[in-house]
C-alpha cells in the first residue's frame, strides 16, 4: 500500500477510452505464465501478430512511464508493474495506436492485455485519415504522444540508406527520452523543532536503440538550526537515492539501485545514524520457457535500528549484511511451472547494547534452498507449492508452502497459501535487513508461519464498477526484525519491534472505483493486532510484546480539473508487559499518529504549456517520538509535530 510517497506526482487530464484492446485475467489466457507477476499480453495486426511494436505503461497517479518492444511474435512483459491505474498503449509505424485502461490491486497480479491494432487510412495526398490517429490522441499522455510523433516523424526524415544512424546519441531526443524534475523545501518539525527540509529528483527515460533506459535519482537536505532559536541545534542530515533500469526486450532487464543516509544528532550529541545500501538484479531469458534470475545485495547499518523508542536488548550497534541470490524457472509442460534457487546471507554484527558482555565482531552465516511452482488442474484452479529449506552453523529449518487459486465467473477470484517454518537448533538472531509494510514478501521476511486468504475482483472491458480485494493474513513472527511503515528516511521512528513468537493477524481491504467517468478514486487500509512473544529489552528485563497498527490511504483523482487529492492515517502503538514480576515497574510504551494531506494540480488545466507542469503542497501532522529522542529519554511523546511542504515538477 502506497501511503508515503517520496516523488512529486503529475496528474494529467485523461479522457479515459476504450480501443480495440482488451484487458483480461490471466487464469483465462497465458497459462504458461502463472508464476510471473506483472503485465503480459499480445500485439496483433489485422492478420497477423505486429514485431517491434511500442508498447507503453502509463500509471495515471504519479505519471510514471514504462515501454517494451513486442517480440517476434508480438508477445510484451511489464513485470512487477505496482499497484495502480494504467493505460496501455500499443504503436506501430503504420498502424492506429490503441489505448485501453486497467486496475492492478498488487504488483504480484498477473494480467494478460491482448490489443489489436489497424492499419492507418490515409487520403489521396497520403496523408493520415483524420479519424484514425488524431481521434485517440486526446487520450494518449504526452510522453506517449511526443514518442510516437518522434517515431513518425522520422519515418518521414530517415531513408533507408541513413537508418543506420539512429543509434547515433545525437538523435536521442528523436529517440523518445523524456526527463522529469522536481524540487520540494518546507519546514518539518517531525524530526526536530522547526528544521529545514528541502530536496528534489530528477528522471531520465526513454529507448537506446533496443534498450529502454531508466534513470532515477533524488537527494533530500535536513537543516536542524531552529531559525530564530539561538544555542537550538536539532538533526542534520542527507538521503539521496539512485535506480537505474536496462531493460532489454521482454525476457532482459538489469536493475541497479542504491540508498545512502546520515542523520546526525545534534541536539543530544549522539552517534551518528547511518545507512546504506546496494542491490542489482538480473533478469534473463533463456529459450522459450526459461527464466534465470540473480540479485546481490549489500547493507551497512549504525544505529539505524538500534535508535527506537522501544528497544530490544540484542539489537547492536552497526551491521553489515550480504545477500546474493540465484534462481531459474521454466515450463515443465502446458500450465506446469517449476523455480528452483539458492539464496545465501551473512550477518556481521559489532557489540551488542551496552552493559552486555563485551565480545568480538560476531558473524552468521545461513544458507537457503528453494523451490516453487505452480500447476493448473483446470482452467479455473491454480495449484502453488513450494520447500525452503535454511542451513545455519549447523542448525536447519525447514519451510513447506503451498497455496490455490480458484476462479469464480468472470471476475472474481479466491486464493489461498500457507507456510510453516519447521526449526531444529536454530538460533535466535535478528534480522537487519529493511523490512517495509509495503514489501510483496512479508510472509517470507522473518516469518515462522503465514497464512493468507484473499478474494478479489477485477473490472473486466469496459467496467466501471471498479475492482476490489479483501485479505486476512495471520504471521508468526521468527526473528527479530524492525517493521517500517514508511520508506522515507526521516520517518524511521515510524516502525514497530516484532520478536519471535509475536502473533500478528492482520486485515486489509483495497477498493478502485469510477465515481463518476471524471473521478477515479482508490481506498486502501489495513488493520492489525497481536503479540505474545517475549521481548528482552535494553534494560534487561524480559516482557511480554503487545503491538497494533492501522494503516489506512485514500487517493482521489478529478481528471476534469487534472487534480489529486490524497489522504493518509497511520495509528501505530506498542506496549511492553512485564512478565512475572508486578513490582518490576511501568512497562514502556510507544504510540505514534500520523496525518497527511497532498494535493497535486496540473498546471496545462490552467496554462497552455508546452511541457507538464504541475505544483504540490504536502501537509503532515503527527503525535509521537521525535526523531532525535533516544530509547532512554522517550517513552511517549503527545505533543503535536508538523510538516509543511511544496514544490513543483517539470516533465518535457
């Protein structure tokens, strides 16, 4: 769920139509591709399918734009496409574009699009019939719709005997690149009293040759000199991030991102908060039905997890973690899909919280065996199955999973899974890897059981009334782990500590609805309660954990105006009971509320622009720890924190 967003959206005035197009579920087409998660489908002329044809995700909430290449066979792949609203649009040289819309719940959803494209008509002075082209270009955003202009006009301009020369970098902004900045300053009191905030990205993307480049990167500016406060110093710190995105076809991709954060406390003297971390993945296909995938990670932390108002006793003070991972997946047979991989991590980790033994630098090493896959019985049940086995210092765990999927009519759909981790002389060490609410694999991250039912529908052609999805989710907690419930650096006291043997069900509900065919509006919320695993804090006692969280979004989008309007609640609470021993004092707890209001406006609704622009102001409240408190100062904080902030954002 996106209920912390870190770019500036563009909202754009969209008449949302139909075309030749169509959208589907995948259980009803592309058996072969029951385990890929993403946006599949299929580009076909009048007759035959269309090669190399154009073909573009365009997410309506925050502008963002993918493009692949049909293949040969005129077959395209958007994986791991979020969730949202898109267009899709389709454009080949010589053929009417098609555009056709569709809603994804999660980003693990498989669709399957299949559009068809017709030959344009054009007049005795060759030139295109006013009814093809310019009738859906009212409906094509204008990244799309500068590429595709880019593409015809060079089928004008280029002859056979210099169409080797566009790969030439002079020609990239024939090419189709398109570049997006942005820029944000405003006052945060969140993280200190009356502290600066200010920052900006910027975006490249567009296609090199037969390669689609994406390029993203921000950098955010903490300033904690109370203006107008003298002897008053709060934080000071810096957050940049940076992804770069190869992708190569529908079977090759290459995705590089790093993270790096400083926060320094100032106001109280203490050690400085550090994180950093690197991660590439690769992706590749190999033949008609194979898949290999490899990713490397490294993570270097200090005091980045230690800093909580409520603190275990084993967390250190740095660590430093890899993680390298290797997979292949391929077509047993018609709707029979096997992956098999191997994942290794190492976790080095300084001494423990002070007034511990004092040790050298300790290390653990585990190693993970896995396999999964998927088999259709019929063409409405979906059959999953998978085996992790973990191998550590002589220890071994073992995790069985298996899950179903029934289609029921048309649109609805009910699906189960289970896991159950099985320890043998395990020991019990934490985890430092991030952990966000928002991750696809929760039920996989520190887990020792989960077990998850879900029943959804999703709008079929044409359908307004919209999709929705109702999950019940019930974890047991494995290891020890930090729980984010915001991606944004600044924010990291907004988190909960889970330890192994917390019980955590959880409920969540996601609805994206047409209100009118102008306002399209998304709900998301989740809700969760549970605990009963012994928690050892800092001061060495141990406690029974008790935590509760609700989450809860609502975007709103007026494409008449081209206005967003977004609104978010985060409730988060944990308490420590004492465990057999009344007189051992008043547990310590945490509870932090947040509010937040952002509102986007498309400036081309009101100036005729020849890029897009847009402005967005960002009004947050909150109740709870600062972020330069430390475990041993902070037990709950009422009083009230604010954050203002605007900007502006440029795409051309």
């Amino acid at each position: 769920m996106t209920t912390s967003r870190t770019t500036i959206p563009l909202l754009f005035a969209l008449a949302l139509v139909g075309g030749a197009g169509r959208a589907v579920a995948a259980d009803s087409h592309a058996d072969s591709h029951d385990n890929r998660a993403g946006v599949a489908g299929r580009v076909l002329g009048e007759t035959s399918p269309l090669p190399s044809a154009g073909v573009y995700a365009y997410q309506l909430a925050d502008a963002s734009l993918r493009k692949v290449l049909t293949d040969p066979q005129g077959n395209f792949l958007f994986q791991d496409l979020p969730a949202g609203l898109y267009k899709i649009i389709a454009h080949k040289i010589g053929f009417t574009p098609v555009v056709v819309r569709i809603t994804r719940t999660t980003a693990q959803t498989y669709q399957f699009v299949e559009l068809q494209l017709a030959e344009e008509r054009r007049n005795g002075a060759g030139r295109v019939h006013p009814d093809d082209f310019w009738s859906v270009r009212s409906s094509i955003p204008g990244d799309v719709l500068r590429q595709i202009q880019s593409d015809e006009r060079e089928r004008t301009q280029l002859s056979l005997a210099d169409a080797q020369q566009r790969l030439d970098l002079s020609n990239l902004a024939k090419a189709g690149f398109s570049t997006s900045m942005q820029a944000m300053t405003g006052v945060d009191q969140i993280t200190q009293a009356n502290g600066l905030l200010s920052g900006g990205g910027v975006g490249i993307a567009g296609q090199l040759g037969q390669v689609q480049v994406g390029l993203r990167g921000s950098f955010w500016q903490l300033n904690g000199d109370a203006a107008g406060r003298p002897g008053i110093s709060g934080n000071t710190g810096q957050a940049s991030n940076l992804s770069l995105d190869l992708t190569r076809g529908p079977g090759s991709r290459v995705v590089f991102t790093s993270q790096s954060n400083r926060l320094t406390r100032n106001s109280d003297g203490g050690a400085p908060i550090d994180f950093e971390n690197y991660q590439v993945n690769w992706t590749q296909g190999l033949g008609e039905t194979g898949r290999s995938d490899f990713s490397a990670q490294y993570t270097a932390e200090s005091n980045y997890h230690a800093q909580a108002a409520i603190e275990p006793r084993e967390i250190p003070e740095a660590s430093r973690t890899w993680r390298l991972e290797g997979a292949y997946t391929t077509e047993l047979s018609e709707g029979n899909t096997l992956q098999t991989g191997l994942r290794y991590r190492e976790l080095q980790f300084d001494t423990p919280t002070p007034g511990l033994p004092a040790s050298d630098l300790l290390s653990t090493a585990n190693i993970d065996l896995f396999s999964r896959g998927g088999m259709r019985v019929q063409p409405a049940v979906l059959l999953e199955y998978g085996l992790y086995s973990t191998l550590s210092d002589g220890s071994l765990s073992l995790m069985p999973q298996g899950g179903i999927v029934l289609q029921l009519g048309t649109n609805w759909q009910l699906e189960g899974s289970a896991s159950q981790r099985v320890y043998q002389n395990a020991a019990l060490n934490p985890t430092f890897m991030p952990t966000l609410f928002e991750s696809s694999d929760l039920c996989e991250q520190g887990s020792e059981s989960c077990y998850r039912v879900s029943l959804g529908r999703k709008p079929a052609k044409d359908d307004t009334d919209g999709s929705v999805a109702l999950t019940a989710t019930r974890r047991k907690i494995g290891d020890t782990l930090r729980f984010y419930f915001s991606e944004e650096t600044f924010d990291r006291l907004e988190s909960l500590y889970l330890v192994r043997g917390d019980e955590l069900p959880e409920l969540r509900l996601q609805l994206s609805k047409h209100l009118t065919p102008k306002v399209v509006t998304t709900f998301d919320s989740s809700i969760g309660k549970g605990g009963g695993g012994i928690f050892l804090a800092a001061d060495q006692r141990p406690y029974e954990n008790q935590v509760q969280y609700l989450v809860a979004s609502l975007d709103t989008q007026f494409l008449t105006s081209s206005t967003g309007v977004f609104l978010a609640f985060h409730h988060l609470s944990q308490e420590l009971q004492p465990v057999g021993a009344p007189g051992s004092g008043a547990a310590p707890q945490m509870e932090i509320e947040r509010l937040r209001l952002m509102l986007t406006q498309d400036l081309r609704f009101l100036f005729d622009l020849a890029s897009d622009w847009a402005v967005q102001l960002d009004m947050e409240v909150s109740r709870g720890p600062l972020a330069n408190a430390t475990s041993t100062t902070t037990t709950n904080n009422s009083d009230l924190h604010r954050r203002l902030m605007g900007g502006i954002a440029v795409r051309f």
